[in-house]
C-alpha cells in the first residue's frame, strides 16, 4: 500500500475525492494504530490522520448542507415562477355582504 499523503486543501477536491482520502486516511490511521511499536513520530501521525478524517468529514457535511440549502433556494424560485410562491403575503378576497346586513330591518311587531 502506498503512504497516504494528506491533502493540502481538502475543499479543492471534488466529492469523489474527497470519498477516496477519507477512505485513505482512515486506512492510514488503521495500519498505523496497530503498530507494536508507537513513538513521537507515529503518534503525530496519527493526530494528523485524525484530524484530516474529521476535516474531511465536516467537509462533506458542509456540502450536504449547501446542497439541501441550494435545493431549498431552487424550489422557492420554482414556485414564484410558477406562480404558487409560499412565502408570498396571502391576500384576502373582500368580504361578501351577509345576508342580514344587506336585509332592510324588520319591522317591530306592533306596526309602528
């Protein structure tokens, strides 16, 4: 196996990339863990190693959150396109007279 080597800018890589070194950190992290024999060197290793696979995965979570936001973004505009917006101020139709108030008044019983 070759020695991972961990990205400089992690963002500058595309989604399939950035899969295949969270797979290779981890791997590296792995065969590195279960060394018989650990120094300072492997130990700084390993907190690089585990660094970058958290780097990595806050990474592809922020893109999961900025797809979710643009998909959110995309279907508002789609509906004031369509003409439905939901976050439009609803207008209320004026209110139709009631019967009683379009009635004359009754007269009182007595004539009057």
């Amino acid at each position: 196996m070759d020695e991972f080597q961990i990205p400089e800018d992690i963002r500058g890589l595309d989604d399939e990339q950035l899969a295949e070194a969270l797979v290779g950190a981890t791997q590296a992290f792995q065969a590195l863990s279960s060394q018989t024999r650990v120094d300072d060197s492997t130990m700084g290793q390993l907190r690089a190693l585990s660094t970058c696979v958290q780097d990595i995965r806050q990474e592809q979570a922020d893109r999961v959150a900025a797809a979710e936001a643009a998909a959110d973004e995309i279907e508002q505009l789609a509906a004031q396109v369509r003409g439905d917006d939901p976050t439009a101020p609803v207008e209320e139709a004026p209110a139709e007279p009631t019967a009683a108030a379009t009635e004359e008044p009754a007269e009182p019983p007595d004539g009057r």
